[in-house]
C-alpha cells in the first residue's frame, strides 16, 4: 500500500541552520525514506524534534502516522505543537533530556521509524550508545532507525583532503559548513559540547545493538546512517 502524500503541506528545501548549503537536499532524502517506509497509522518517534522544521517534511509524505517527538527545549516544544497539531491527530510530543532518556513518559510503541536530526553530536559517546540501544528495543520488527548527524574527523594525516572539500564546497555551492586552517583548530573549534562521533563508531555501535546498519549518504561531514530491525 503506497503511502498518501499530503499535498497541503510545503515541502521545504532550504537550509535551516545556514551553514551547510547540502543540508536541505539530505533533509529531503531523509524525508522521501520515511515516506516510502511509513503507512498511515503507523508510528514515528523523533529523537531532537525542535521546532517541528524536519517533522513537517515527513508529515508532507505520511498522512495520519501515529507522531511521537522528544527535545528538552521547552520553547521550542511549544512551537511545534502548534505547527504539527493541525498536521496529524496523533501528535504525542515530550519535555525530556536524552541523556535521561528512559525516565520520559515516551509511549512504548512499537516504532516503524525512530529518527534523529542532527541531535547526536550534542550527546555524549555513552549517551549515544544508550540511546541507541533504548531505540532498537522499541522498533517493531522491520523497523528502521534513521539517524542524520556530523561525523568527526579524527586522522591528522587525512585533514589536507578535509580542508579541499571544504573549499570545493565553497565553490561550487556559495557556502561551506566549517572551516580551520589546521587539524589542531579543528578540534579546537568543535568544543567541548560538540562531539561528533567517528562513521565507524556509529556502525560498532547500531550493529551492538542487534541492527543491521549502513551509511546511505554522506557528503562533507554529514552523514545519514539506517539502522534496521531484522527481527
């Protein structure tokens, strides 16, 4: 049964951070799975779900699917429900910190699709592994988790080819994500809060948690991870 688009809903392609000018095209490819995988009614879990920007793009594709957010944002909560309310009339969205994850009031699903945008770099390694694991054990069977997030650069060596992307980047789109003049300002300049984790650390750790994971896009630093429940 193919999936009912909602045409009323704009489909928004622009970048809402401003600082990765690729960013609205993976937002749209996120969107465009989670309409070819969900069917109406089914559910959804957004881990980080904001003000409702990437929730609206997967309400545009699934009519009627069940929609469960989490962010500890309480602002921005409030303005999503009020630009998600009129989209669907199953919205559940929760006040709650990931780090705390299994203490929120989450209805237990099962989920077809647990999905996360660009929320995991601000979590620690042990949270994201937590996370992880606290998502596979409520996919349903076929359930996908669909993970969106900076990946860390963690080889000196390799950093040159870093900054030509960059650059290219810059030329050819108008704008780049990032920019160092060295490996050591690059790490410099992530911080303390901003933590990445390496594109072989999220495949360890989805594949520890009993998922079936691989990368079905990168470009820069950006890279869309899915995870499936085989059973």
């Amino acid at each position: 049964m193919a999936t009912t688009r909602n045409a009323d809903i704009p489909v928004l392609l622009d970048d809402p951070v401003k600082n990765h000018p690729t960013r609205g095209e993976q937002l749209d490819i996120l969107a465009s799975l989670v309409g070819d995988l969900l069917k109406p009614g089914e559910a959804l879990l957004d881990l980080g779900v904001g003000v409702g920007y990437v929730a609206r793009m997967m309400l545009a594709r699934v009519r009627d699917m069940r929609f469960v957010g989490i962010d500890m944002n309480a602002e921005s909560l409030a303005k999503a429900r009020d630009a998600l309310t009129p989209l669907t009339p199953s919205l559940t969205l929760v006040d709650g910190d990931l780090d705390a994850i299994e203490t929120l009031p989450v209805p237990p699903g099962p989920y077809r699709a647990i999905v996360s945008v660009l929320t995991f770099h601000d979590l620690s390694d042990a949270a994201k592994q937590h996370v992880i694991r606290w998502s596979a054990a409520r996919l349903g069977k076929g359930g996908v988790f669909l993970l969106l997030d900076r990946l860390r650069l963690d080889k000196d060596a390799l950093f040159a080819l870093q900054v030509t992307l960059w650059e290219r980047m810059n030329r050819v789109y108008g704008g780049s994500m990032r920019r160092a003049d060295d490996f050591e300002s690059y790490i410099r300049d992530l911080g303390d809060k901003n933590r990445p984790a390496r594109h072989e650390d999220y495949m360890a750790w989805f594949a520890g948690a009993g998922l079936v994971p691989a990368c079905l896009h990168l470009h820069g630093n950006i890279a869309l991870f899915a995870a499936a429940k085989a059973s």
